[in-house]
C-alpha cells in the first residue's frame, strides 16, 4: 500500500492528479485477494466455479411477482428512512416473539451490510476495539477502520469455534463491541448454545455491544439458536434477505437492537442510504404470509450438498463439518500456502478463495457449495486431483 502524500493545495495548478486525492482510509482498505480470484475466473472458459457467495437459484416467484406489482402499482419513491410501517410492525412483532425482547427499535436496511456499517458508524469512536472471529466476514475488519476504530480478530483455528477463553484474553478497557455470525462466512460453523451463552456471559460482564450477524439463519442444517435472545436488547441482531431468498442484488435487510442505537442508525441511513429500496420492501410483504413461500426443498439442497462435499473431500482434506451457511473451509495440504494453491487450482479451472481474504493466516480455502450438482462433482474430482499432485 503506497501512502497518499498529494493533497490537492499541492497539486500546482492545471495538474490535477485524481489518483493523489485518494484518502488514506480508501487506501488502507485492500481488496486484492478476492479481486485476483474475480480476475482469474473472467479468463478462464467455463470454470468450475466454487467462489460465489450467493444462492444458485433464483428469487421464488412469489415475491418477483409481489415488487412488479409494486412497481406497476407506483411504489417507486422514497420511502420512510425507517422503512415502510407495514413491514416494520410485523417484523418487530417476530423479532419479540423469537428474542423475548419487548420494545426494540427496527430499521428496515439496504442489506445486511449497511446495518454492520451503520451499526458501528452509529456506536464506535476512533479508537475503539471490535472483536470478532478470525476467519471472519471481510466487511468486520475493515469498515471499523474507516471510523479510526480496532478490528481485533481472535483465532478461532483450527476448529473456527467460539473459544471464551481467546475472546477475554483480547478485551481491554477499549473494547466496545463483539460481533458474531452464525452460520459463519467463510467456516459455516453455527454457534452452539453453550457457546452463545459464553459469549453472552462475556458480553454482559464487560458492557460489550454484541452485533449478531445472522444473514445466513435459515442455511442453519440443525436448529438455529440466535444470542438475541440470551441479551435482551444489548445487541444489533442482523437479518438479510439476499441469502434466505436468493435477493443479493435486491439490497434488502433489516436491524433490530435498543431504540437508542436504532434511532442513530436511522439518522446515519437519512444521510447515507436514505432509504431501502421501495420496491423490494413492498416485495418483502410477501414473506409475512405463512406458506406463501417455502425454501425448505432448498436448504434441505443444500444440505445434501454440504454431505456431498464433505464426503467426497475429506479422504484428501482436513475439512471442518459446516453447521450452516453454503460453505466449507478446509485447510490446504501439503506444505502449500493457500494463494499458492489457489493459483494451482485456478490452473486446473478450479475457483476458490484463499483463506488469507478472510483471515490472518493463508492455510485454508473458502469453497461454496451454493453451486449445481454437476459443479460440484467437477469441483470435487479436480480438487482431489490436485490434492494427489501435491502429495506427489
Ligand atoms: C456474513 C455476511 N454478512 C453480511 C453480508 C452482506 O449481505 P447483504 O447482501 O445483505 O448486504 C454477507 C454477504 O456475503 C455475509 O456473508
């Protein structure tokens, strides 16, 4: 990373130079690892691709039908920045009957992501310290950075489970906040009761806000237990649409937590996001039908998918057991770094992520099972091949 040394009073005139504007903060954020991976695979002929972090199937038909007729219907302005009532109630409804909370404050969002950004934009100060898993979401280390905040990321190897130990070894006087998410991008792990009420216990010792991060909840291939429900109102708990219902380009998203954060974040969306888009929140009345739409068959899909892989990997990988989320995270073999072994599988048409884009350390691979039968079998048949290779 090369330094912004140029600000504009000493670009002499009639030499403006957009690259010496950059900020530090835009400079300091570095995307390289996932960007080399998009690169790659746009110039390779039909890869086996394994890298993408979103459902292979399309938004059900129910709900596309529901935002045409939004949009048919005029639903095509500004909403309230808090979003539209007719959602809002029946979620914060839900969010009490699952949490056992009684008022919390709920702002409809344009993506989970815009809620981990106005959650920490609306709480952090410079200096404060986040803590979360490592591997992690890539988004938890970075946007605390743009507020002058700590990311502070607790080994989680080789089980990727919630050590309470590790987590009080890394508070300080500074720490503010602990995010979770489970299912877990990149492990799949799902947290365990017990682990929930550790990090609960740990939370509520040090006054830490705990942001829950449960985009992945209905990928959960065993009961999903939320620290929500354990932390009444000391938490953002985090819920998305893009996975559940296959909506990544739809931007929709909701935040519950205490009506005094909420608010904040509220006032951060006026001024940022102004409003979730109108059509997918109309769209969203949809789902509050019981039965109106079921994603059962696929995550039971997926299910079998995360089997498939496992069983058809771990005789040349040490592979962790996904609970949830469409992902698995084994660890590389031989002495190889996983860049290393990125590039060799990209050389046999094979397209995962290195760990190191999630991680402190660059010994495992991301794989997404969110892909077709026939792309895993692929997947599974050159992964080991290569494996084979390595092992010489
Ligand atoms: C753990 C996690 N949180 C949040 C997001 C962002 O989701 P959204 O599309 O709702 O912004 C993702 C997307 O990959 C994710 O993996």
């Amino acid at each position: 990373m090369t330094p912004s040394t140029t600000c504009p009073s000493t670009q002499p005139p009639g030499t403006f130079n957009p690259a010496g504007l950059i900020s530090q903060r835009a400079l300091e954020i570095d995307a390289s690892g996932i960007r080399k991976v998009f690169d790659l695979a746009a110039k390779l002929k039909d890869p086996i691709n394994l890298s993408i972090g979103q459902p292979d199937f399309d938004v059900p038909e129910p709900i596309k039908e529901r935002a045409i007729a939004a949009i048919r219907a005029g639903k095509n302005r500004y909403t309230p920045t808090q979003g539209i009532g007719e959602l809002i109630e029946p979620l914060r409804r839900a969010v009490c009957a699952d949490t056992g909370w009684r008022d919390p404050g709920v702002l409809i969002l344009s993506g989970t992501s815009a809620g981990i950004m106005l959650g920490m934009f609306a709480t952090l100060n410079p200096g404060d310290e986040v803590i979360f898993l490592d591997p992690y979401f890539v988004m938890y280390k970075h946007l605390p950075r743009l507020i002058g905040a700590v990311p502070v990321p607790v080994n989680s190897y080789p089980d990727f489970r919630l050590h309470p130990e590790r987590i009080e070894a890394a508070i300080t006087p500074r720490t503010k906040m602990l995010i979770l998410c489970s299912p877990n991008n990149p492990t799949g792990i799902a947290l365990t009761p017990a682990e929930l009420q550790a990090a609960a216990d740990i939370a509520k010792k040090h006054n830490l806000l705990v942001l829950s991060d449960e985009i992945y909840d209905a990928f959960c291939y065993q009961k999903h237990h939320s620290i929500a429900a354990l932390l009444p109102e000391q938490c953002i708990l985090l819920k998305g649409y893009s996975k559940t219902y296959a909506m990544t380009g739809w931007r929709l998203g909701y935040a519950a937590g205490p009506k005094a954060i909420i608010e904040q974040m509220t006032k951060l969306q006026q001024y940022t996001f102004v409003c979730a888009p109108a059509p997918a929140q109309y769209a969203a009345l949809e789902l509050l039908h019981a039965g109106s739409v079921d994603m059962t068959s696929h995550v039971d899909d997926y299910r079998r998918k995360r089997d498939r892989i496992i069983s058809g990997l771990s005789a040349h990988f040490s592979i962790n057991h996904p609970d949830g989320a469409f992902y698995a995270f084994p660890k590389v073999p031989g002495s190889l770094t996983a860049t290393e072994f990125v590039n060799r599988a990209v050389a046999n048409n094979v397209l995962v992520i290195p760990g190191n884009v999630f991680s402190g350390q660059d010994t495992h691979f991301r794989l997404s099972y969110a892909a077709s039968d026939h792309t895993i079998e692929r997947g599974i048949t050159a992964l080991n091949a290569l494996a084979e290779e390595i092992a010489g």
